[in-house]
C-alpha cells in the first residue's frame, strides 16, 4: 500500500526522520538506510547518495542550489516543507524479507519504491505558471521530483514490517533551472495509480526471485507459503488500528481518511528500547509458534533461482499469463464500452496483474501483441477528461473484431428488412384515422396533434420496411399520441401488439400511455425467444426507450424480429442517455438508413422560459440553457464547497413548499452517493415538519452491486457480508432459483465463495464454474419512519411489486424491527431485518438521472455538481431538466466550471465502426 500525508513543519520532519521519533528508533543499536532519490535528485546530483541531516533540512526549509522557495508573507518567508509517501508491501512480504533475512527481498522492495516515485514523476510533478493576466495554461509539467527515501523494518508495535518513507520535497525544477514550489493535488491524484505500480513492481520481481504469489482483494498480494496464523501474529498495530475503526462503528473500507489518520495517530504505541538481536530472536520464536519455518521458505526460493533456466521459464509463463489477463480485461472493458482506451486497457490490465506477479511491461508488450495479431483494432481516439491538467485530450482507443462484426450484423439486419413489408393501410385510411384522432383531441382540450406526430403515424402507418423508428424528443408526447394510435389500428388489423421497454417501470408508463395490454421487458422477451418459445404470427413490436438498448440486445431483438417476420417500431431519443452496456445502437441504425420519422416539437414545458431551456440543452447549449433557466424558467443557486451547504438548501426549498407541490417535485442527484446522502438531509427535514414520526426502526436494505459479467466470475469482487442471489436454478449445487445466500468467506487460494443460506445451509461457490446467473448485493444500514418514501428496486412477481414501484410506510413495529409498506398498485409489503427478498428497497426522495429518464413532474431539483466529471454531460442536462413541466432549479458548486464541462462532454458513446471523425465526439474518463 501507498500513504501520503503533508509534512506540517521542517523542524520536525527532520527529527522525526533522522533522530529518533519513527518506530525503527524504539531500537538501541539500528541504522536507517536512507538516499536521495528522483530526477531532482540526479539533477543535484546526488542520486542514491546518503540523505546528509544538514542538506534534508535546507531543503525541507525551502533552500535548493542557492535559490529560496516559498512566499514572503507577514513579515516572514513562508514555505510547506513536503509529504511523506509512505511505501509498505504486505505482510507476508516483511516476514520473508525480516524473518526468512532474505536481503533479495529488500533490494526488490527499494526497486518498487524507485519504479513507483518514476511513475510520479510522469504524472504528478507540476508547478504553477505565474500568469494570471495571461492566456494559456497555469500549470506546468516538469517530470522531476527530489525525494528523501528512509527505510525502515519495524512497525510502532514491534513487529516486521518493511516500508520507505519518500519524503518528497515541495520542489521541482523548470528547464530554465529554476526550483518552484510542488502543485500538491497532482500528487494525490496519482496516489492509488503509484501504490499499484509499486505493488506490481514488488509482485512481479518476487516471483522471478522463486516465491509464488496468492492474489488477493483489492489489487494486493500475498507470499504464498506464510501462514494466516503467522500473518496475523505479526499485525498487532493493524488489529489495534482496526479495532478502534469498530468502536467508532467504521471499518478500514469505510472509514474516511481523515478518521483512519486520525485513529493510528492517537491509537501509537508507548516508546520502549529493545535490542534488535533480541527483537530477531522474538520474531523467530512467534514465526515457530504460528506454524511457519520461515526459513525453508527462503531456500525453496533460492534453490529455485539456482536454476540457470529459472528467469527465462519465469518470464516464459509470465507472457502466458498475462494473455489471460488480457483476455479478462478485454471482456470487463467491453461489456461496458465498443471502444476503450489504450490508457483504460493498460490500467485494467495492470490491476489484474498484480495478484499473478506480472510486470506493467509485460502488459504493455501483451497489449503490442494483441494489436499485430488483430485481437485490438486501433485508429481510433477518444475524448478523456485529465483531472491533472483539468482539461479534455485525445486518448489513443482501441475496439475489437467481435464488437466490429456485431454492429456490422445489427446494420445487415436493419437493412434487409427494407423494403420487405406489405403496406396494411392505404392513404386515405391513415388520413381517416389521423382525422379521428386530431378530433378526439380536440375534443379533451388540447390543441390537435404537432406535424410531428402526425408525420410519424403516416409514416410508420404506411412504410414498407419492416423495422422503422420514431425519433422524438423528451416531452414530445410520442407515447399518448402516436404509439397509441399505431397500436390500436394495427390490433384492428388482427396484429398481436407487444410493447417492449428496457425496464419494468418504463414498461408500465408505456402499458398506460399507449394502452397496451401486452408490454415486457426487452431482456425477458430475448430469454423467451432463445428459450425457443415461439410468438405468433403478424406481430408489431413496439419497443420504447430503444436508446437505452445495448448494441448486444439490439442485434438479438432485430434478429428475432427477422426470423419471426415480426414488424418493429423503435422508439426513442437519442439526445438522451443511452445504454449502460456497450454501443449507442438506436442512433448508429438512424446514422446508417433506418427510415425515421421525427417528433421535434415539444408540448411538455408549460413555462416558455423553461422550454427555451430545454431546447439549448437538447443542443448541447450549457450557458444558453443557464441564461434561459435565469429568464423564468427557474433558477441557479450557487453554494461553493462541500455539499452539505448545497443539501440544506434543497431541503429548505423542499420543506417549504406545499405538500401538493412536494408530491409533483423531482430531485435529482446524477451519483448513488449524493443520492444517498441528500436523501438522509431531506428525511431529516421531513423530520421536522412532522411529515415523518420520530419513531423509528433500523433495518436493512440490499444495494446492487455492479460487476460486468466478466468480475462475476472472479471471487475476489466478493466480499465477506454480501448478499448473492441465483437468478437460475443449479440442481447439481442444491441451489434453488431465487435463492439468497449470504458470504461467509472468500478463499483467494481456491478461487471460491463461502456461502450460507438464512437456515444456515452452506455452499463453497466457484464463481468461475457456475452461477453465472447470479447478482450480488451489499447490505446497508438504514432506518425507516412512518411516513418514509420507498422505492422497489427488485422485480418480484410472488408479491405483485417491480423495479420502480413507489410506496409508502404505514405503520412499524420497533420490537420486531418491521416495517409495512403500501406501494401505489395496492399491494402491501413488510420490510424485515430477517428476510433478504424484502430488502430490495431504497428511499424515493432523491433519482439519479438515469432513473430519471421517462419521467414526467412539476418541478425539478438538479443537484449538479461540477467535480463530478463523468456526471456533467449534455445528455444528463438535457435529460434532467426536461423532466419539468413548469420550473427548474440547479444547485451547483460552480456555475462556470459546470457549463465548461457541459459543453465539452457530450456523455455520447462511441461504436465500433466510428473510426476517428474529424472532430472530437466521444468521451471517456
């Protein structure tokens, strides 16, 4: 692992480092090794050379090669010394390198160190440009640091633990020779990517050195060979630390870091003096105690070195290894995106690679060779946000062969549908038809049907292609006009009309607005179809919200349709957001000759104000929809900072307004953890307006967690306490369909998952040979009051409920921990402690933008945060504020900030037959 923490004054950082106030000086007789290290360094030249007391604190001070860095500020030069990267392999690591006195191990740990602080330098050495009254950037890349590396080999509670202090100085040098003073926050931006490099590094020469390697969670490794029992004698400081994380109801998971620096600052043991032959003789003993010859586990290593062919066998079956792992990093990456970048791809890969002790340059020459071998295909780019630079860049981005030839089968199929359908209506009956339902319109008050809608109902009405689709945007009442209509006539036609839609709730509003009787999901149809149930004849299928199809799904339902002879009709917007799994396919068929009729005119925004906001939005027009929104369409409320400011503020708006407007407002928070923590702030205001009791109960509710197909079959995505549901039955296992069981333990050696059912059945689980048909969820802790909002967020037939159902709690039961909830079908529903099929619920005071999309409300409240890169996109705008009728307001942390991201990031997917275009648009972060 790699730590960093700022270094508040030189004074101590030089006793603390050179006297005696670090753990390895609890001994009588120790030295610390210590050197000067990075490009700095070599430009001082004084690269690996002793770190000198007087010259560590001259430069802590500021004073590099005669120049002075700091400010001259209150009557004094004013200058922050530097950080200390702390650098500390697993324990394991420490019991050979200490114990086992395997000197091979502690040069392997230095070399980390160094390959760690040289990945820094590439990212994060920058300085600040004196030009505030100037264009262009205000910050510059350098590509040195000057560091001050001390190792030491105890922890506080005297046990092994091998680690370096980097003491990287706030210092960097221009090309013109010149020391400036470090931009810090790049250094905390590389912080995760510089622990796994030195993981990686250290993993990588431990097994050339004859060590085997166990992966574990979290891109760590352990040395196989050294016990649980001897890694858990030895870290005593780890057991304290984490027991005082559980007084304060924390682990180190979820602790924040300013809690777990602040508990192993307070939790440091007593100083006591010891011999180190003493503390070697200790270790020895303990190791003995705990089942381990540390010993023989070094000479196996060694006598494996000994032989000649050794290193070539090693790297031989590393590049075999590494294959698979580019294999699982290919199909992780492109479940989710058609193109990926070379820079998504490497990090992927490097990750997975640090538990099979495989070096980032054996990834990168895999990688050379997937590309000669056409696995990857490159000449494409795509646009990346770079939080170092803060600004948008060309990556280099890959595709494949498989995502190449599918979008290729989903174009063939559209195309050879053209032209192949009978015509079931002549002119006049549609003219008939639309006659009578402009008339019907008229007659509920409505001002008759746009051109649009009447454009697309001729059209659709009257082609002689078998897939068509309608294009229209949010709030062009495509559903309660057209859809309805096309439904009706062509059921008159002895049609059997399915209406289709990705999710359970889109496919009730499409049941209700267009008055289907037969709606279901997309991906049950698909199961249905390949579980070889036919359809009937002389089908039309109407599939609603078909932006948010995969390309995968898209190609399979057009496929389906073609062998059935079945008719479709896509319906949706392509301006809005598009599906979580690869492809953007509904505007990629629209960009290659899918006939399409367009519904542009927008009849949702009563407020004229709020409907030129959302006509910029849906072009991409950031600061024109903020100008207009000002105008009448609502407001901009600006609270710099962290969000707490920005939540009570919601909630005051919220509180305040009559209950008839609160039951017609949506807020929206585009991530799970503003959603979450803006939902706790607005119960709190509920709370005090008496629209919640103050009785409550705690319970429990199951979040899903979100792994590709690809991290299901790894067990180490799972953690002890998650909650596995098999969404099939697995006879030979004696595991039932729908079945929860819950992890007991992860077996990193055996790649399994220890399970155990609410009866207290158990099951060893290899994700990797079966139960692919599985979803793991992670229990949260929560409290519900009566009067509490609910969401369902699980289809469950058994008790009528689907994802998206909205209830409300009735009464609780404090003694029992249960809760009844009456959800708005009619249907009632207890919420339990005890029973994992009742926790599929959430609070339904605040949607993500995602859930967002197909709703319709008075009101909308956009907490729109500008650091939340991936978040702010044109689509997630447009999306979020076209689901008001009459007003809009947006909460941000800085209005310009957010317009500039806006208007870069479109939030589009890229397909894999878009080859680079001649400007920029598509985005990866």
């Amino acid at each position: 692992m790699m730590t960093l923490a700022p270094i508040r004054s030189a004074a101590h950082a030089a006793s603390y480092f050179e006297r005696g106030d670090h753990a390895d000086y609890y001994l009588t007789d120790d030295v610390c090794p210590s050197s000067w290290e990075g490009e700095g360094a070599k430009l001082l030249a004084i690269q690996g050379n002793e770190v000198e007391p007087e010259r560590f604190k001259r430069y802590l001070g500021g004073e590099i090669a005669g120049q002075m860095i700091g400010t001259y500020r209150e009557g004094e030069w004013q200058h922050k010394p530097g950080w200390d990267l702390q650098f500390s392999p697993p324990k394991s690591v420490s019991v050979v390198a200490l114990i086992g006195n395997d000197e091979r191990v502690i040069k392997a740990h230095d070399q980390a160190v160094r390959e760690a602080m040289a990945m820094l330098e590439n990212s994060a050495a920058w300085t600040r440009l004196n030009n505030r009254n100037q264009s262009g950037p205000n910050q510059l890349a350098t590509g040195n640091l000057l560091a001050a590396v001390f190792r030491h080999d105890t922890s506080r509670s005297l046990d092994p633990q091998l680690h370096s202090h980097a003491v990287v100085l706030n210092a960097t040098r221009k090309e013109n020779g010149q020391w400036r003073s470090l931009e810090s926050h790049h250094l905390y931006l590389a912080q995760k990517e510089a622990g796994l490099a030195y993981r990686q590094s250290l993993a990588a020469q431990l097994r050339e050195l004859g060590y085997d390697i166990q992966r574990m969670p979290d891109a760590n490794f352990e040395v196989v060979g050294v016990t649980d029992a001897a890694l858990g004698e030895f870290s005593k400081r780890r057991d304290v630390v984490d027991q005082k994380l559980s007084d304060l109801g924390y682990t180190r998971e979820t602790a924040p870091a300013y809690i777990k620096e602040k508990v192993a600052h307070e939790s440091r043991a007593t100083k006591k003096r010891v011999e180190r032959e003493a503390l070697y003789k200790d270790w020895v003993t303990r190791s003995e105690g705990a089942g381990m010859n540390v010993a023989r586990l070094v000479e196996i290593a060694n006598e494996r070195c000994a032989d000649p062919d050794w290193i070539a066998r090693c790297r031989s079956d590393s590049f075999d290894v590494s294959q698979k792992i580019f294999d699982q990093a290919i199909r992780s990456l492109s479940e989710r995106d058609a193109v990926f970048s070379a820079q998504a791809l490497q990090a992927k890969m490097n990750e997975l690679a640090v538990g099979y002790g495989i070096s980032a340059a054996v990834v990168n020459k895999t990688i050379e060779t997937a590309v000669d071998k056409d696995l990857l295909m490159g000449d494409r780019t795509v646009k990346s946000y770079c939080r170092h630079t803060k600004g948008w860049q060309q990556l280099p981005a890959y595709t494949t062969p498989e995502h190449v030839a599918l979008e290729e089968k989903m174009i063939n199929t559209m195309r050879e549908a053209q032209g192949k359908a009978l015509p079931e209506f002549s002119l006049y009956q549609v003219e008939q038809v639309l006659a009578a339902a402009e008339n019907e319109s008229r007659a509920q008050g409505y001002d008759g049907w746009t051109s649009g809608q009447v454009g697309s109902v001729r059209g659709v009405m009257l082609s002689d292609d078998n897939i068509v689709a309608i294009q229209g945007y949010a709030g062009t009442a495509k559903t309660t006009t057209a859809l309805k209509t096309i439904a009706e006539q062509y059921a008159l036609k002895g049609y059997d009309v399915v209406g289709m839609a990705p999710s359970a709730s889109a496919c009730e509003s499409l049941a209700e607005g267009a008055r289907l009787y037969n709606v279901k999901t997309v991906a049950s149809h698909l199961l249905r179809e390949r579980h070889g149930k036919q359809e009937p004849q002389r089908q039309l299928w109407l599939v609603d919200e078909a932006s948010l199809l995969s390309t995968k799904d898209m190609t399979q339902l057009l496929s389906q349709a073609q062998a059935t002879q079945a008719r479709v009709v896509l319906v949706g917007d392509v301006k809005q957001l598009g599906s979580v799994e690869a492809g953007a396919a509904f505007r990629q068929l629209q960009e290659n000759g899918m006939q399409t009729f367009k519904l542009d005119e927008i009849v949702r925004q009563t407020n004229r104000e709020l409907l030129q906001t959302v006509e910029h939005s849906l072009q991409g027009e950031a600061r024109e929809a903020m100008e207009s929104l000002e105008k009448g369409g609502g407001e901009i409320v600006e609270f710099a900072g962290k969000a707490d400011a920005r939540h009570a503020a919601i909630v005051k708006q919220y509180i305040e307004m009559p209950e008839v407007q609160r039951q017609n407002c949506l807020i929206i928070d585009p991530s799970r953890e503003g959603r979450d923590q803006l939902s706790q702030a607005l119960r709190g205001g509920l709370k005090s307006i008496g629209q919640l009791s103050e009785q409550e109960i705690n319970t429990r509710r199951l979040e899903r967690v979100d792994l590709t197909q690809a991290c299901r079959k790894d067990a180490l995505n799972y953690k002890v306490g998650d909650v596995v549901q098999f969404l099939r039955e697995y006879k030979s296992k004696e595991v039932a369909k729908g079945s929860y069981w819950q992890v007991s333990a992860v077996e990193p050696s055996l790649g399994v998952v220890e399970l155990q059912s609410s009866t207290g059945e158990q099951r060893i689980w290899n994700p990797l040979a079966w139960g692919a048909k599985s979803q793991a969820y992670r229990p949260k802790e929560c409290a519900l009051a009566i009067g509490d909002k609910v969401i369902c967020t699980s289809n469950n037939r058994d008790i009528g409920l689907s994802n998206g159902t909205r209830g409300v709690v009735k009464s609780i039961d404090v003694d029992r921990g249960f809760a009844e909830v009456e959800y708005a079908n009619g249907h009632l529903a207890t919420i339990t402690l005890d029973a994992h099929g009742a926790q599929h619920w959430n609070y339904d005071y605040v949607s993500t933008v995602h859930a967002s999309q197909g709703k319709t409300t008075e009101r909308v409240i956009y907490h729109a945060e500008s650091a939340r890169i991936n978040l702010a996109s044109q689509k997630a705008l447009y999306v979020a504020l076209s689901r008001a009728k009459e007003q809009a307001t947006v909460y941000t942390d800085n209005r310009q900030r957010l317009i500039e991201h806006i208007q870069e990031h479109t939030g589009e997917k890229a397909n894999a037959l878009e080859v680079q275009r001649s400007g920029p648009e598509f985005e990866l972060l």
